[in-house]
C-alpha cells in the first residue's frame, strides 16, 4: 500500500526561495512508493494547521519544505501523532535537517526520501512554545529578533544583524535552576539544545543529542575581542565544548532567572517572554523520517 504524504511548501523560505523545488518533488519522488499532494503556506502558523488537519487523516507523514520556521510549524502540528515529519531543507539554517544527516541540496534530500526510515526524537518547550533545535536567550536572542524584522533572509542579512547588534551588547546575569541544582552566569549566551547546532553547521552543542531526553545547556561567559577567533573556530569545529569562555550543563528541566524581561528565540524565530522562563525536555514526542545511510542516497 502507498504512503500518503503532503508536501508543506513555503513560497517565501530562505536564501533558496528562487531553486525550482516544486518540480524536483515531481520529478524524483518515488510515485510507486508515495501518493503526494503539495499545499504552500499562505500565512504564519498554516503550516501547524495543516500538518494538524492531514494528522487527523491519518497521513503517513508531511514534509516540511523550508527552513526551521517551516519545520518548526510543522513539528507542532504533528507532536503526539502517528504521522511522521520529514524535511527538504530550503532555508538559511537548516539546524534539524543538518542534525539528521538530510542533505541540504533539495534534489539529494527529494532522494533520500525514497530511501527513508521512520525514527522517534525528543521535542522541548519554552514557557510552553515548543522547540526542535534550539531555543534561548542572551545575544542570539537580539540577532534574531533585528533579523527577524530585517525584511530579507540568508547568511548575509544574518551576519548584517550580528554586526548590528555586537558593540552595544551587554552581558546579563542569569539564575539557571537544573533538576536539582542551580547556578548564577553572567552570560553573553544561554542557548539550550535539543540538535547540536544552530544551523550552517555553527556547532553550539557539539554533544546533544534528539534521543536521550536532555537539553544541552550552553552559557558562553564574557569574552575579549582576542578571545573571539578561538571561539568561532572551535564554533564551526564541533570543539565549542573544550573552550574555557563555555560551560555546558545536561538536563530534563531548566528555569531561567533574569533581571528584566526581553528577548528570547526558539528554532530562530523571537518572542517576548518575562524574567522567568521555563524550559523542559519531553522524550520521544515526535516521528520524523530520515535518511537510512545502510541503502545510501
């Protein structure tokens, strides 16, 4: 019996909103294994509705076709389902498709779909949102939210928010309070990771895994210009963890306590949340397909 699977597609999605994706999914899609259809999004939050509304027909899975926002709409929609998510990554990051080892060219990830397995990952929340990647507070925080309101996407309007926001930034003192015990940061970044990284393989948790019920809490301290460039290296190294500027911390639940409400994100997109923030882990809480390395791509 065929799967049946919906395409989410957002027209709008990334710096790779002009590559043809649409007729790649017609063209390769495994039409003997998979019956299709293909909705794009018109509106913020579509994407949850329908991934809802096709969960509700018992589809075997809905694709997300864009970047994190996409596949963060689409995750909520699906959470506590039977129907499985999977990703053709088309946006700026592409955290969770990088995590999972899908391709990020669409044509390889349209591909592997025909060779996908079904496996279960964890999911977090932030003060109830819920987030695949990652989600904190502290600069990336403020990058997200200048970015967010950029009116463009891709790297360079990313790297264009960063330059914005870097020489006026100020360090903050947060109260994290683990599963048992607690501790006081002052912090340039409080990141909690469910995938290992932000996106662009900038490796912030070079050690977290989706499967093992626990965030990676990662507080990148106060540093010197000259601190900076070990920093990026071991960023993009998968070495983050061995630099004295970072402490990392692993656990189910985490409250943060902070001197003033502010920004904070969940799979880059910002949000306004108040001094106090709750953070927790939930294990297994969504099917996502992907690429089964025994048959290749």
């Amino acid at each position: 019996m065929k799967r049946k699977v919906l395409f989410v597609y957002n027209p709008i999605s990334g710096s790779r909103r002009l590559i043809p994706v649409l007729p790649i999914i017609e063209r390769f899609i495994n039409t003997d294994l998979y019956d299709y259809s293909v909705i794009s999004t018109d509106h913020k939050g579509h994407a949850t509705e329908l991934a809802r509304e096709y969960a509700d027909k018992k589809y075997d899975a809905v694709i997300a076709v864009g970047g994190d926002g996409t596949v963060n709409e689409v995750g909520c929609g699906l959470i506590g389902t039977d129907t499985a998510m999977g990703i053709i990554p088309c946006g700026s990051g592409n955290g969770m498709a990088r995590h999972l080892g899908i391709p990020i060219d669409p044509f390889k990830a349209v591909k592997w779909l025909n060779k996908s397995i079904i496996t279960d990952i964890d999911y977090g929340t932030i003060n109830g949102h819920p987030f695949f990647c990652t989600c904190g507070v502290g600069f990336d925080a403020t990058v997200s939210e200048t970015f967010s309101n950029s009116g463009s996407r891709g790297v360079l309007t990313y790297m264009e928010s960063i330059l914005l926001n870097i020489a006026n930034y100020k360090d903050e003192l947060y109260k994290l309070s683990f599963d048992n015990s607690s501790e006081t940061f002052e912090s340039f970044i409080v990141t909690c990771a469910n995938a290992d990284q932000w996106g662009n393989n900038a490796f912030i948790a070079p050690t977290a895994s989706m499967q093992d019920g626990l965030m990676d809490v990662v507080v990148i301290h106060p540093f010197t210009p000259l601190d900076a460039p070990l920093l990026a290296f071991q960023l993009f190294n998968k070495q983050l963890d061995r630099n004295e500027k970072v402490t990392i911390r692993k656990c189910r639940r985490l409250t943060i306590t902070r001197e003033k409400e502010g920004p904070a994100h969940f799979d880059g997109d910002p949000i306004q949340l108040g001094k106090v923030i709750d953070i927790e882990m939930v294990p297994n809480g969504l099917k996502v397909l992907i690429p089964d390395k025994r048959r290749g791509i």
